[in-house]
C-alpha cells in the first residue's frame, strides 16, 4: 500500500513537473457524480508539490496549500451526504459516535452543563480525543470541530478558571485585559481539545430586567465592540492555526439585546428569544455594530439568535445573514444556528429546515435528533428546495475554518496546556479583572478602603462564601449552581486572607451572630442574586430578596459602618436601603477569583470600575428606553464609578 502510494505521487510529481500550468484545470466533481478514490493524487500548485511528502495523498491534505485550494479540492471529493454531515453540529451526548465515520458529522458541542464524568481536563481531553479519532476515520478523514460556549473562562470544566461574567468586564472597560482572558481561556480549551467557542455575547442589552444581561458587557454599543474585539482576538490570537488559539463567536445575531418584554417566544420567558421591535436604523445603530467590529477583527463563526425582528425569527431571515452580513458585511466564515433555533421558525420541520439554510444558515446547533435534520435536508436538496450552490457555499465556509484552524494538521487537545487549566498564573488574570470590575457607588467617610489591621470583623450573607454563587450561570451547569462546585477563593476567603493575624473575622451567613457579643467597627454583608440562565432570569422585580433587606437591617445595629458588597448579573433596587449603608461595592459575578474583591476592599488594588448600565432608582424605570424618554434620574448613571 505505501509503496503503491509512493509510486501513485511520484508518477505525480513528474507528471506536474511536465505540466506546469495545467494544475489549476482539475475539474469539480458535481455532488451527484461518484467522488473520486481518496487515494487518487489531485493536482497541487507547483510550488508547493516539491515539498509534498509522500504520505500526503491529496491535495486537500497538503498544508502548504493555500487554503482555498484545499477547501476547493476537498469539496469537490465529497458526496452531498458527506456535506450535509459537515453541516450537522450534534450535542455529544446525543452522538452515536459510529455516525461520525459513516456520516462525516462536522461538529459536536457541550451545551451547559455537557461534561464527561469525571469532571476533569483530563477527562475532557480524552472524550473530545476519542470523537475526533471516529471522525477521522470517515472516508475522507475530515476532523470534528468540537464547541462550548466559554462565556467567562472554560466554564464546564471543573478546575478551570473562572472569570467574571462580562458586565463585570464592562465595568473593568481594559481591552487589553480583555485580549489576556481571551488567550487564557483558549490555552485552557486548547488543552482539552475544544477549538471552538460560542463567545463573546455582544448583545446590547437595553433591559436589564432580561436574564442574559450579564453575559453581555454593556448597554452602550460602542463598549460592546471594543471589548468584544479585544477579546476575540485574544480568543483568536494572531494565526487561528496557532495550537493554542480558538475561533470565537459573536452572537447573537442581531437584536438579541433589544427584545420587548412580554414578546418572548417561550413560555417562562418574558424577554429572552422574543421580538426586537426598533425599525432597521436603530437596530444596525445599537445591535448590528459591534458585529462590523468583529468581523474587521477577525470573526470566522457568528451564531444566530433565537429572537425575532421585523416581523420573523431571525434564523429565517435571508436579508438579515445572506444580504446583511454575508454581503454587505463581508462576512466569510460560517454562521451556526442557535440550540434547535431552526425548530422554532416553523410548525413544520420541512419548511423550517429549507428557510433556515437558504436565509444563510450553514450548520445546524440541532442539537439532538441529527438523522432528522440530515434526512430533511436530504430531501429537501433532492427536491429543489435547497439548491446544491447552497449547500456548498455552507460547506465551503466550515471547511474554510476548519482549515484555518489547523485542524486537519492537529485535531486533537494540545495536552502539553493540560497543566495549564486553573494553574497560578491564569487565576492571577482573573483575580485582576474582578479588581478592575468592582464598582465602587458609595462610600461615605471613606470607608473605604479597610485597614487590615481591624480588631474584629463581621461577614454576612451566602453569597460572601459561596463559589457557586459569586460565578453565577454557566458555570459548571447551564443554569449554574450553589456551593462547592469547582475549585476557588470565596469572598470570605479572601478577606480572611486579607487581614492582620490580629484580627478575629467572624462569619455568619445569616447575620444574626447570636454566638458573639457586641458591635464591631464594620461589617462586610455579601448578598445577591442566586445564578440563573437565559431566560430563566428574567425577571419582572429587581429588588433585594426580603431576607436580604431583614438581614442587612439587623445586621446595622451591631457595627459602625456596614459595608454592603452586592453579587448580581445586573443592577438591583437598592433605593430604599443605601441610605443606611456606608459604602456599596458591585461586585457582579466576579468568578472563581473572590481574593480580587478583597483586593479592593482592602486597598490592594484601586478602585477603577464604571457601570457598563444604568442603574434605576426603580423598576417603574425600566427599560432603558423608557428612562431616557421619561428624563427621569436614575440611581447612578451609566458611567458612574467612584475611584479610590
Ligand atoms: C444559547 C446559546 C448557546 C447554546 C449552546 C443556547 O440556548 O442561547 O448562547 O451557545 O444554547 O449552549
Ligand atoms: C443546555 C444549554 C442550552 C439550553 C437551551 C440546556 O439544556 O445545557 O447549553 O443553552 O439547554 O435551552
């Protein structure tokens, strides 16, 4: 077989030689037509055939080929069932993992939560390995590109570094910081053999009362872009083939930010998926810019979003990706529905399917019964409803990227990182983004910062020593969770580690502190929101929880000076209780890296932070929109941030 092979390319190699200048004429293969043997040598540029080892059967494998001529000759190698599999992204523990050899499926993703047991980076490498050595073993050897959504670090994995979400890095405003996290949270999913992350959000949220307000940085588009950049091209760094880079992606696609509240499509959900109703000028203004940014910046995979405008759902809508962002933008990557976003356009699956990919879908989030999806768009292509141009154009864009990447030169984890993932070094990032994030909004008689050296110390609430809680959704599972799940410095850690030998900290989540005598010089109470997902926070009141408020009240009379350090994936009503609070300190969902809070309690680090939203006096104030129209005064507004 080699020596057969060794003869077949160097018959090749002269055969070039001698024709010089034919290598361009290879015809493509239409998709009904018998593609031709995988071992059957296809002309290369002739330059770089010289160099063209002998392993290397063809020219779609050849990694000194520009990349358009390895996607043209692959593609003209594939049967329309080969395509189609490229177009399918299957959630992983829906795979039979057979299909991915028998039907070249392109794509495999974790959703929230998506981890293999156990929960490991080793673990993680070897389940992601061990798919792609099934995918590589389809006729034409085309690797898996495997997805998750890294919203704030590689945030299924436990042990990974968790980051803020990204209000707080709104706050924080540092793009080269930005650029930092975004390397470090590559290497980290580089390690584990995911190439591929659903990130940044750069939705403009105009309603903070919307449950994905956190995971976007601002209300404020221009802030959007530039973070949003920064990051994805620290995702991406400087070549995409660079083993420890990923592709990143923006999402999602267009207007997610600006749906209307009582317009979602779902039944629990008040504002995520539902209807942006602005006319075009204000949604390209607010929505679509940031996307313009990213994709000078580089962007090679966007995903669509659930919600609707302009009378339709935006994974139908041909305007909005083929004319908009494939044309006008430029746009030469691929876009990837949302999470069974194409179900949702149509009663009827048939009909969804043909207007989701001739709208300019490429690939499918199906995310659970693939046979579906493929035998629907089988039948649609032998129909005429989708046209095989299509169909190609979809596939040239993954293999594009697919090819960009490197994958076909590595598909599997860069293990050397594994060591990497939560090390030291990658904890000190995020310990300074949660830092540069906190906003500090009150701090009468400057409180502070706190000398380390105070006699005794009070610390309330859960959420002061509750992982689970200071990271909020998306961490570790889809909706996030409290307590111990995965490996950090709680606030309360923080502080203890913070202050003098002699100092007594003592904690008690409920305030009370029946056990101990007296008043203090000052209490630090932490309380919050408890972690939510998507729509499941949406939320009609803001305000503090009543066992907050209770416990806060209590809590006054026993200390001079009350320190309130709010966890929250937005702005909260405090109007009615910061009257009686000495300093206020929004902390968002700082991540796994809780010293970073006490950094800046106790002086460790500046206070920088500026709101990324508008804080409301009350919800009657909400949204956004409805603020500026009433020119009613906020709490504090956008911008606002006491420095320290
Ligand atoms: C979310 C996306 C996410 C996808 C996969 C969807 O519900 O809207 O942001 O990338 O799930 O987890
Ligand atoms: C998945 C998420 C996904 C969501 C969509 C969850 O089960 O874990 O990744 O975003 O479903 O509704």
């Amino acid at each position: 077989m080699k020596n057969k092979l060794k003869l077949i390319t160097n018959l090749w190699l002269l055969l070039t030689l001698l024709c010089i200048g034919c290598v361009q004429s290879q015809p493509a293969s239409t998709p009904t037509a018998p593609p031709p043997p995988s071992s059957t040598p296809l002309p290369a540029a002739p330059t770089a055939t010289a160099t063209l080892p002998v392993e290397i059967e063809a020219a779609y494998q050849n990694p000194q080929l520009p990349i358009e001529a390895r996607v043209a000759d692959l593609l003209a190698r594939m049967t329309l069932a080969e395509k189609i599999g490229q177009m399918t992204q299957v959630e992983k523990n829906s795979i039979q993992k057979d299909d991915l050899t028998t039907q070249a499926i392109g794509s495999l993703l974790s959703g929230g939560g998506g981890y293999p047991t156990p929960n490991t980076p080793a673990a993680w490498a070897r389940m992601v390995n061990e798919f792609q050595e099934y995918a590589l073993r389809s006729r034409l050897g085309i690797p898996l590109i495997y997805g998750v959504d890294a919203v704030h670090g590689h945030n299924n994995v436990a042990g990974a570094v968790i980051f803020p979400h990204n209000i707080g890095l709104g706050a924080a405003n540092d793009p080269e910081l930005m650029a930092r996290i975004g390397r470090v949270t590559a290497a980290e999913m580089a390690a584990t053999g995911v190439y591929w992350d659903f990130a940044p959000v750069v939705a403009v949220s105009q309603d903070i009362r919307w449950g994905r307000t956190y995971e976007g940085y601002s209300e404020n588009t221009a802030l959007v872009a530039t973070l949003g950049t920064a990051y994805l091209r620290g995702l991406q760094g400087d070549s995409l083939a660079d083993p420890a880079t990923v592709l990143g992606t923006p999402k999602h696609y267009v207007g997610d930010g600006g749906t209307a509240w009582g317009s979602a499509a779902i039944g629990t959900y008040h504002l995520d998926t539902g209807v942006t109703e602005v006319d075009e000028a204000t949604l390209r203004a607010v929505h679509l810019s940031p996307y313009v940014a990213a994709i000078e910046a580089g962007a090679q995979s966007i995903m669509i979003s659930y919600s609707s405008w302009g009378g339709s759902k935006l994974h139908g809508q041909k305007y909005l990706i083929t004319e908009v962002l494939k044309g006008e933008l430029g746009f030469e990557g691929f876009t990837v529905s949302d999470w069974g976003g194409i179900d949702r356009i149509a009663p009827d699956y048939y009909d969804a399917v043909v207007t989701a990919i001739n709208a300019g879908v490429d690939m499918a989030m199906v995310p659970f019964d693939y046979e579906r999806y493929i035998a629907t768009v089988t039948r649609a292509v032998e129909a005429g409803d989708i046209s095989t141009e299509r169909i190609d154009d979809a596939v040239r864009r993954i293999l594009r990227v697919k090819f960009a990447l490197g994958l076909f030169e590595q598909p599997f984890a860069a293990e050397m990182l594994l060591a990497e993932v939560g090390s030291p070094a990658h904890r000190a990032v995020a310990r300074e983004a949660v830092a540069k994030s906190l906003v500090l909004l009150k701090n009468a008689e400057e409180t502070l910062p706190l000398p380390t050296d105070l006699p005794r110390l009070y610390v309330t609430g859960q959420a002061a020593d509750d992982i689970g809680q200071q990271c909020g959704g998306w961490t570790i599972e889809w909706q996030g969770k409290l307590g111990d799940i995965t490996p950090g410095t709680t606030i309360l850690q923080a502080i203890r580690a913070s202050v003098a030998a002699t100092t007594t900290v003592d904690y008690d989540p409920t305030g009370r502190f029946e056990t101990v005598q007296g008043q203090v010089p000052v209490c630090i109470a932490v309380v919050g929101e408890t972690p939510y997902a998507e729509g499941v926070g949406d939320r009609a009141d803001l305000a503090l929880s009543v066992n907050d408020v209770r416990m806060l009240e209590r809590l006054r009379a026993r200390c001079d000076q009350l320190v309130v350090v709010l966890i929250s994936g937005r702005p909260l009503i405090v109007t009615e209780q910061i009257d009686y609070w000495d300093a206020l300190v929004a902390a968002w969902l700082p991540g796994t890296e809780g010293q970073g809070v006490a950094d800046g309690l106790f002086g460790a680090r500046p206070f920088t932070g500026k709101l990324p939203y508008t804080w409301p006096r009350a919800m009657e104030q909400l949204p956004l929109s409805r603020l500026t129209a009433d020119g009613g005064a906020p709490l504090f507004p956008f911008g606002y941030g006491l420095e320290r």
